[in-house]
C-alpha cells in the first residue's frame, strides 16, 4: 500500500481535499502545484510555471490547467473542477474519483460508469516540461477523451483579466500546437505521443476565484484564455501522454522520456522518504551553478535560508556533491561580496549581518557529517577568510567589541536577523544591538575555525587569536544574555534587555560550541520547552510575553505582523533536538523521536509530502505560508539523521 493514499470519501468532500496540494518541480526553478482533485486555490497554483530569466528570472503561469473529458455515446463526462466568482463549482469532476496515491508519481484514478481513466503527472529533470499520461484501465464501448487547455501567461502574483490584446495563432505542431499570448512570454507546445484532432473554439472562461487569496485578503479572480481543446480516441489497456513545455518535441520520444524520468524517483514509501523527495525539489541548477530555493510557490534565492538549509537539504540524504555544488556558488557570492561590497543579482541577501555566520556553520556540518579532514581539504581557505573579515570590521553591519568579543549589529531601520517581517517600511521585530544567536553562532564560528585550522603550522598564531577572541567573549555573552529568570535575553541594546521569550536562544544552546556549561544550557531548555515547544516546532514567541499572535491569518498586515509574533517553525526542532541531546545523551532520543512525529502526520496535511513554511501556534497548529519551505524541510532532515547517528553511537 502506498504510504500517502487517499481514498474517494476524502477527495469527493471539497472541505477537506481542497486544503491539500501537491507540488513537482523540475530542479531548475519551475514547478507545477494544484489540489489533489486538481482544482487551483491560489494564484500561484498551475500545471506550468516556469521562470523567465528576460522578465527578471520571476515565476510565470504558463499553462493554468488541462481539463480532461470522457466522452461516451455522445455523451460527456468532465472530470476537472473549477471555482468561480461566489464559491461555485463547475464542472463538480471530483464525484468520478475514486482514489489518489503518490508512491512514485502522482496518480489519480476516476470512474464513470463503466471506464476507469488514470492520469499521472511527471517533470522532466532540468526541462521546462510537464508530462501527463492517461491510462484507460476499463471500457465497454469507444472512448473519446477531450482536453481543454486553460491559459493565463502572467506572473505569479498576478492575475488575468479578458483582453484582446492577446495573440490568437495557433501553431500546427507534430500532434498538437504552439501558442504563445503576449510578445516576450516563451512559446508554450502542447503535444501527444499520437495524434490528436485540434478544434478551434476559443473563449474567455470569466470569474474563476482562487479561495486561498480570498482569506488572505488579496485580490482572487481572473480570467482565463480556452483557446479550443484537442480530441484523441482511445482503447482499454491503451495509454496517452500529453507534454507541455517550452520547446517542440519529437512525439516519439515521450513514451521513452517518461519512463526513464520514473527510473529516477525516490519512492516516497515512508516520512524519511517523502522529505528527501522534497528537498530535492528545491535544488536550482543554472549553467555551472546551482542554488536552493527558499520555498514554493512563491520562494526565491535567499543567502540566509541556502546556508541554514544546505546541510539538511544534502547532507542529510548523502547528497555530498550537491552540498559542496550548492556551497561553491554560495560562497562564491559571499566572497564577492566581502572584497567588493557588490551584491549578487541571483542569491537575494548577501549582504545581510548573520550570513557569514551562517556559512560557517553550514561548512561545520560539513565537517561532522563528511570528516574534518575533508572539510579542511576545502573549506579552510574560506573559513580563515569569513574570520578575519568578521574580526577586522570588514561587515558594514557587523561590529566586534574590542574588549568583550561580543558582536553587534544595527536593526533599528532594517530587519537584521531572520525575523525580518517588516510594516510600513520598519521591522515588525526590532531586533538591534548584541543579538543572542548573532553572538552564539560567532562564538561556534570561532572555535570551529580553531578546530579546522589544527596542525596548521602557517595558522598556529591565527589559531591561537581565534581561540583567545572566544574565550574572551565567554564570561560577557553569559552576563549580558543569561538572565535570572534562567532563560537568555532575545537581544540587548545599550542598557535595555529585550524580556521576550524567543527561540532564538534555542539556536544559542543548539550549537556544537556555546559559552553556557551544561546547568545552564539546561535551565534555557527547559524555558524553551515549557513555553515554545509545539508539535510543530518552536514558536516565534511565548504566550506569555506581549504581543503573542499565533494564527498567521488576515489581512496581509495582519499576516506580517503575527509572522514572527507566535506561529511555530519547524525548522527550529533542528537545533532543539541538538541542545536537547547535549543535555540528556541517551536517555533524550526517545523523546526527541516521539517529537519528530508530530511532523509525520504533516506528510498528508497541507502540501503532502512537505512542511509548509509555518504553522499556528495553538492547535490545531494548520500549516500556513509558502505550502513548502526550504529550511524546515532541511532541518527535520537533519534532526532526524542526528538522531539516527546519536542512536548508532
């Protein structure tokens, strides 16, 4: 039996599978996400949508749906689904299905009446191309099958209204046709792998509404351009295979294309399974460089989320060459960056305060992972540079204190930290001064850096600074962050101490290296655990501190201000299980373990197969944001083969 299985009492009551969506990418930035029954619930959802490197390497809606027909007798059947303006559905498809699994590939199983039709979706690697294949299981009289391809040609984040300045050529193609609307978009192919009869009936579908943007508070209906639809015959135990892409392709070829691409997948036959597939599809590889997405549907390249989510998304799933690919080109845009102060078009945040923190620690996974003698073999030469860049004041928002060894950074205008939601033009969290995991990450940077540099003749006395630097800012971190209540300030700035329990400490107590002996680290985690800890990973914020707001609902200024106020990240279960373990050794994997399965049942919730980006903070803690996010799938990856090696051991 497959491990993610939906039965037809589920997928035929919208309520329920209307909240579930699934997401294929293609490992070079596009996508193609929707519902289970197909039926598309934000704008953001399509069956192709690819970025266009000439309008700024932003997501573009290409192909919207694929609306499949059974005809029989004359009579047709539609099996899509549609909401329109109002909350009506039309045609209501999902009363023919009857099942839908995601073991290898995404297949959907309808009846009507006497014909049993499957239909599975596939991306080719590294293409611009979605393929589709049909299988009519059983019939008892001549199938017809009729499809309707839905356009938009738009930005993701946009929507399409009825014009006429569309373009209405249709293109002759080996069984099918070419179209594109609008001068600068690609030319989108629509082939089969036999032939397909063309009938030209174009039309305006008006109103379809998108209920996702509806209760995000953002605009929610467009239109969308039909501009005919194609008709293929088809026998019991006969398969046909539908292709859309950006470039014309040999029919032949598809039947051969489809099956070798199947050979590759990673059955998701289990929790561990299902997220390895998923941190795959956030690999981006362009040229000779290759990048992390930081999630889907609406993600980008971010520096902070690539080296926060490079060792889980690779490491993890002994993916070794991808990390130090995927390292290479991250650091390559870091090192531009600290000898030039140019910034990188494609990696967003470079220039960000924490970001060389966070390459160290990425390269220290690295080191315990893969051996430190590999890790000194390549990364010794950027780790010395990030640690002197950061000690000679080479950051421009990056400050040491000569006589503490405690660094500072300036957020009072822009976010600094990951909490970077920001309200009219200011942070919503300003987070300012000597923040706590600024300085814990700088602490395990610099001990780290001593650990790589050992037996180094030629570094010895840089070694022996480096360690000094730490062991000078150890006893300040300790007075100016642990506070008598047992817990660490989130920052302090000046005379003032910010009192608000966040998770950030848990990063402070996660790490390989930490000022804090074991009593303390103790008296942090318990903090964490008894006002943080959900089932869903930490909360930005205590319930008890000001301003909670765990619901990540409303207007899009509501959303930004509760983002970092109170919904849980999962990501942040990485460095808890690390702190957890430090503490209690053994006798804490168990509970760790029972921890982890809360994240379990999420492979069947939301984006199945994913973590969403975050999740309420009180239960039923329902996952919002982007439906699947980077640095949290990467994480739990991570905790979980932590505690897999910390078991063995």
């Amino acid at each position: 039996m497959s491990y993610l299985k939906f039965d037809k009492n589920l997928l035929i009551n919208l309520d329920q599978s209307l909240t579930k969506e699934m997401l294929r990418t293609n490992q070079a930035g596009a996508y193609h996400c929707t519902t289970l029954v197909g039926c598309n619930t934000r704008k953001q959802h399509g069956l192709l949508v690819i970025p266009i490197e000439e309008m700024g390497n932003r997501q573009h809606v290409l192909l919207s749906t694929l609306d499949e027909t059974v005809i029989q007798h004359g009579a047709p059947f539609r099996l899509s689904i549609h909401r329109y303006r109002g909350g009506a559905i039309s045609p209501a498809g999902h009363k023919y299905i009857r099942e839908f699994d995601c073991e290898d590939v995404p297949r959907m199983t309808y009846r009507v009446g006497g014909v049993i039709l499957t239909k599975e979706k596939i991306f080719i690697s590294q293409e611009n191309r979605i393929l589709i294949r049909y299988t009519l299981v059983e019939a008892h009289s001549a199938t017809t099958l009729r499809f309707n391809p839905f356009l938009a040609f738009r930005e993701v984040n946009e929507l399409c209204v009825a014009n006429n300045a569309i373009n209405r050529e249709i293109i002759p193609v080996p069984n099918g046709i070419a179209t594109c609307l609008y001068k600068g978009f690609p030319t989108l192919y629509m082939q089969f792998n036999r032939k397909a009869t063309w009938v030209d009936d174009p039309n305006w579908y008006n109103g379809i509404e998108y209920v996702k943007d509806l209760e995000r508070g953002v605009p929610y209906c467009e239109d969308l351009w039909v501009p005919g639809y194609f008709e293929v015959p088809i026998k019991k135990g006969e398969s046909l295979i539908f292709s859309a892409g950006v470039s014309e392709v040999s029919p032949r070829s598809l039947t051969k294309m489809y099956d070798a691409e199947i050979a590759s997948r990673t059955p998701r036959t289990s929790f561990f399974n299902c997220l390895k597939n998923s941190a795959k599809q956030f690999y981006i590889r362009k040229d000779d460089n290759m990048y992390v997405i930081s999630g889907f549907p609406w993600g980008v390249v971010l520096a902070r989320n690539t080296f926060m989510a490079v060792p889980g998304l690779t490491l993890a799933i002994d993916h070794r060459a991808d990390y130090e690919a995927i390292m290479k080109t991250a650091l390559k845009a870091l090192t531009r960056f600290a000898d030039t102060g140019e910034t990188s078009e494609r990696i967003k945040g470079i220039e960000l305060p924490d970001i060389p923190l966070w390459a160290m620690w990425a390269i220290q996974q690295y080191a315990k992972t893969v051996g430190v003698d590999a890790a000194r073999e390549l990364y010794l030469e950027p780790v010395t540079q990030i640690v002197d860049y950061v000690l000679r004041g080479g950051h421009p928002n990056l400050f040491v204190d000569a006589e503490t060894g405690l660094i500072s950074t300036d957020g009072h205008l822009k976010p600094a930290s990951w909490m970077n939601s920001v309200l009219n033009g200011e942070p919503v969290v300003k987070r300012t001064g000597r923040l706590v995991e600024f300085n814990a990450l700088w602490y395990n940077a610099l001990m780290f850096a001593a650990d790589l540099a050992e037996g180094k003749k030629d570094l010895a006395g840089r070694r022996e600074a480096w360690l000094a630097e730490a062991e000078k800012m150890r006893k300040p971190f300790v007075d100016t962050f642990l506070n008598e209540s047992g817990y660490l300030y989130d920052y302090v700035d000046g005379y003032f101490a910010e009192p608000s329990v966040r998770p950030n400490m848990a990063i402070a107590i996660g790490l390989d290296y930490s000022p804090l002996d074991r009593r303390q680290r103790k008296s942090v985690l318990d903090v964490v655990t008894r006002e943080l800890l959900t089932p869903k990973g930490l909360r930005t914020l205590s319930p008890k501190s000001y301003g909670y707001r765990p619901n990540y609902l409303g207007s899009p200024e509501e959303r930004e201000f509760a983002m970092h106020n109170g919904p849980s990240r999962p990501w942040l279960m990485g460095f808890y299980a690390d702190a957890y373990l430090k503490v209690f050794g053994m006798s804490g994997v168990g509970y760790i373990d029972r921890m982890l399965i809360g994240f379990e049942d999420e492979m069947s919730q939301g984006c199945i197969g994913s973590l969403s980006q975050l999740y309420d903070g009180n239960p039923p803690y329902t996952g919002r944001g982007a439906v699947s996010h980077a640095t949290n799938v990467a994480e739990v990856l991570r905790a979980v083969r932590s505690l897999k090696r910390f078991d063995n051991n």
